[in-house]
C-alpha cells in the first residue's frame, strides 16, 4: 500500500491549478469531509465550501474552495472547483474582511439581507483563512 | 497632377496613420497570444464537466431537470457575442450577419454581450431583452457565472423555450468561424469514452438527482465560458490580420504617392531649367 499514490487534479475553469501525486487527499464534499485513499471505490460527488487537504510524504498542503464537483476512479481524482486558492495565494486581510461583514449583516438580521447568502459568505471567508492557517 | 505640398501632406497623414494601425496589429498579436493561452487553460475543465454529465445522464436515463425539458419553441432566445470595438475587419459584420440571418427564420429575442451586437439589433428594433458589455480583456467566470444564471432563469421561468449560442469560434490567427449552438433546452453530450465508463459503478453523493441539478447549469456557464473566451481570441485574431492588411496598403500608397512626388519635383526641376534658358537665349 505505502508505494500507491493517487493522482489529484484540482481545476477551475480558468486553469488547472493542482496536479501532484500524493498519498492522500481530503476533499469537503456537500455532506461533509471525505477522505480518499488509495484504492478509492469510483465516487461522483458534490464539493462543498471548505479546504482541501492533500498530504504527500508527511507535507501538506491546502487549498480553499467554495463548491463544484468531485471525481474519484482508478486511484485519480478530479475536482472541479469552481475556485481553488492555495494558502499562500489567499488575502488573509481581505478574508477577514469578509467575515467581519457578513457577521456583522448576520448580526443584524434586518429584514432586507439576504440572510442565505451572508451565510455562504461568512463559510467563504471562513475557509480561507482556515486554508491560510490564520485561524 | 497634383502640387508637391499636396503629395507631401498626404504623404505624412497616410504615415501617421500607418503607425497607428501597425500599433493596433502588434498590441492584437500580444493580446491574441494571451487569449490563446485563456482558451486552452478552460478546456480541461469544460472537457471533464462534459465527460461527468455524460456520465451521469446516460447511467440515469430517466431524470428529469427543467433545463432538460423540451417545449415547444414559441418564444426563442439568441444570446450573442460580438466585440465591444470595431477595427477589426469582417469579425463583427459576419457575426452580426448570420445572427440577422436566424432572426429572419425564426423571430426571437437577443441577450447581447458586446457593444457592437447591441447597438446593431436596437437601431433595427430587435427585443434586447438584457446587455452585458465592457467586458474588458481578462474575462473572470464571474462574468460568465452571471449571464449562465440570467439565461437559466428565463428558462425556468418560462419567458424563453429555446435559447441558443451566436459566437465566433476560433479556429486559427487568420481563420474565425461564426457558430451557432442550441444552449437550452440542454441535449445530453454522448458518453465520452464509450461503453467503459458506462460498466463502472460509482458511488453517487449526493444522489444522481441533486447533483445533476448542481452540474446542468454548471455546464451552461462553462459553454458559455468556453464562448466567451473564444470570441475574445477571435475578435484580436481578426483585428490583427485586418490591421496587418491595412499597414500593407498604407505602405503601398506610400510608395506611389513617393512616385508620384518624386515626378511633381522632377517636372518642376525640368521646367525651371527650360525657363532659365529660355530666358538666357532671349538675352542673346
């Protein structure tokens, strides 16, 4: 088992912005984190706002996502993100932001916000700094 | 024939304009290049999205989605791309053309994405029915994201039964194609790699359903991602060549007006020659 490895792509449709074999991954799927092995069973999935993790040979890395889809087969995984941003790409400032604003809307919870999208964009910002392990 | 003075100022205006349509070709060739590069990094995701759905509707043949369903097509939507700029030699007349064209066939309303679109089919009293323009160069997804969700939401609400694509397809540097493809209701792209994707059995999650609900109108912006991102490389592949041809023409009139002044001057010289003589014989 220890000299399998799988293959991760992670796209967006601007670019491919990770391609590495590594000896785990864990993806946020909509129903939550999922890990992936070698050996996977083939998965089509939903991705969910969060990080992905991939560990190769004891190093990680992280990237923030905020949904697409996901597919495992045949030791390959694919991810279809609609974004993808490595830690060291993320704003941790401009995150932080983020988050303050739409905690601060949530807080409020006036009739005319948009309390759904405060929502997603409060776990937005949330996964990027936890990608850019400011949190 | 012409007075020297007047050679040399046309001489000098044909010059300076020839600097400026050599600029345009040489800041299109830079610009074509990086598109190029845009178009070729979407497709690997524009071509996985394909495969998944693929996958997805032909393993479960019998899901229903209001972007799969088909109606009759009474009321009809043409979502065109053009540039925001002319200069560009045929690129927006041809697009234009063959937009006219499906109109005539089939009356419809117009999503216009580009200045030139939208002005030509408002003067002709066209239903612009939404605009998007001043795109700019670098266009994100978000852009993309936008009109996918506008187009989808006509579809479902019923306001259009049929929507479909009118952009340039990028065929090469000197070669634009206008293409036309049906957006909504969306056909299921046949499964990719044959019966072998077909024998796997994959673990769905969530449930086929939700996800293709996810994936359909993923798929819609990423078409018209792919569309965009092509129109762009189209429009400074068509504005360099047409630049291209016009800095040849200006330096070709260059050259015969140069003829031509080089006679006037010649003439002159010649004429004042015979005068001075003429002039000294008469003193003889």
């Amino acid at each position: 088992m220890a000299d399998k490895n799988i293959a991760v792509e992670i796209i967006t449709p601007e670019r491919v912005v990770f391609s590495e074999m590594v000896d785990f991954v864990v993806i946020p799927g909509v129903e939550g984190y999922l890990g992936v092995l070698p050996m996977h069973a083939p998965l089509v999935g939903g991705l969910g706002i969060g990080v992905i993790k991939t560990i190769k040979d004891g190093k990680e890395t992280k990237l923030a996502t905020s949904g697409g889809f996901v597919e495992v087969n045949n030791d390959k995984v694919v991810i279809l993100a609609e974004t993808a941003e490595r830690s060291e790409e993320i704003d941790v400032v401009r995150a932080k932001a983020a988050r303050e604003r739409a905690q601060q809307r949530l807080a409020s919870r006036t009739h005319d916000i948009d309390v759904a999208r405060a929502e997603l964009a409060l776990r937005r910002a949330m996964a990027r700094l936890k990608a850019a392990g400011a949190e | 024939m012409a007075s020297a003075r007047d050679l040399r100022r046309r001489i000098k205006s044909i010059k300076s304009t020839q600097q400026i349509t050599k600029a345009m070709k040489m800041v299109a060739a830079a610009k074509l290049r990086k598109a190029q590069e845009r178009v070729i990094a979407a497709r690997p995701f524009a071509g996985k999205i394909q495969e998944v759905l693929a996958r997805l509707t032909s393993a479960n043949s019998g899901v229903k989605h209001p972007l799969l369903e088909v109606r009759e097509p009474n009321n009809i939507c043409y979502v065109l791309i053009t540039a925001d700029r002319g200069l560009c030699g045929g690129y927006n007349a041809n697009i234009l053309r063959l937009n006219a064209g499906l109109l005539h066939n089939r009356p419809g309303s117009v999503v216009a994405i580009g200045r030139k679109g939208r002005d030509f089919f408002r003067r002709r009293g066209v239903d612009i029915k939404t605009e998007f323009v001043g795109l700019g160069e670098d266009i994100p997804f978000g852009v993309a994201k936008e009109i996918g969700q506008t187009v989808v939401d006509y579809y479902v609400k019923g306001i259009f039964d049929e929507v479909h694509l009118v952009f340039t397809e990028f065929k090469s540097a000197m070669t634009q194609k206008p293409t036309t493809m049906k957006l909504l209701p969306i056909e299921p792209p046949p499964p990719v790699e044959g019966e072998k994707s077909l024998q796997i059995d994959y673990i769905y999650e969530p449930d086929p359903e939700q996800l293709l609900a996810e994936l359909l109108p993923k798929y819609i912006e990423t078409t018209i991602y792919r569309a965009l991102l092509e129109a762009k490389a189209s429009e400074h592949g068509a504005r360099m060549t047409a630049m291209g041809s016009a800095t040849d023409n200006a330096a070709e009139m260059i050259d015969k007006l140069t003829l031509s002044l080089n006679r006037a001057r010649q003439a002159a010289i010649t004429k004042e020659i015979s005068e001075i003589v003429g002039g000294a014989n008469a003193l003889d």
